[in-house]
C-alpha cells in the first residue's frame, strides 16, 4: 500500500499541476503535507518501501551468488574431466605409436 493511500487525506485530494491541469499518468504526482503526522507516516512509508526493494535485492543477490558458485564448481570438474581425457589420449597415442613400430 503507497504512502499516500494510507494517509486520510490522500484519498479526497486530486493533484493538479501548476497551470491547472491533471498530470499525465505514469509523472510523479506530488502534494503539500503540512501537518507533522502525515510527514512522519509518509517517510516511514518510504523507509518502508526502500527495506523491502534492499530485502529483494539482497535476496536476488545470494541467489546469483548460489548460482556462481555451482557453475565455477561444474567448470572446475569439467576442466579436470579433460585433462584427464587429454592425458588419457595421449596414453593411448603412446601405445598405439608403440604397436606400430
């Protein structure tokens, strides 16, 4: 719920721009709060707000984090799975010249 839908006063309001007109939707509309309470429920609102965008982002974050972790450890065992069929190839390589001789 937006800061200003909790305020009692929000919902009478209309805002209108400077020169009288309704601003276009998606612009940030913006009123005049003059009372100490109201400014104090609106800035706690956006504490509010800013927590949880911190709390999704931190999630976010240990997520991808996760996800690092487990394709650096699937590349490290695919990079020794090859080495270890490159020594192999030439193993065989070896023997193979071996028997011809």
């Amino acid at each position: 719920m937006s800061a200003e839908a909790q305020s009692p006063t929000a919902a009478n309001e209309k805002p209108i721009k400077a020169n009288g007109q309704q601003p276009a939707q998606g612009e940030r509309q913006q009123r005049v709060i003059s009372n100490p309470n109201d400014v104090a429920g609106l800035v706690l609102a956006q504490l509010n707000h800013v927590n949880n965008k911190k709390d999704e982002l931190t999630i976010a974050i240990k997520s991808l984090a996760d996800t690092t972790q487990q394709l650096v450890r699937a590349y490290a065992d695919h990079t020794r799975t090859i080495q270890q069929l490159v020594e192999r190839v030439k193993v065989l390589e070896g023997k193979a010249e071996k028997a011809k001789e």
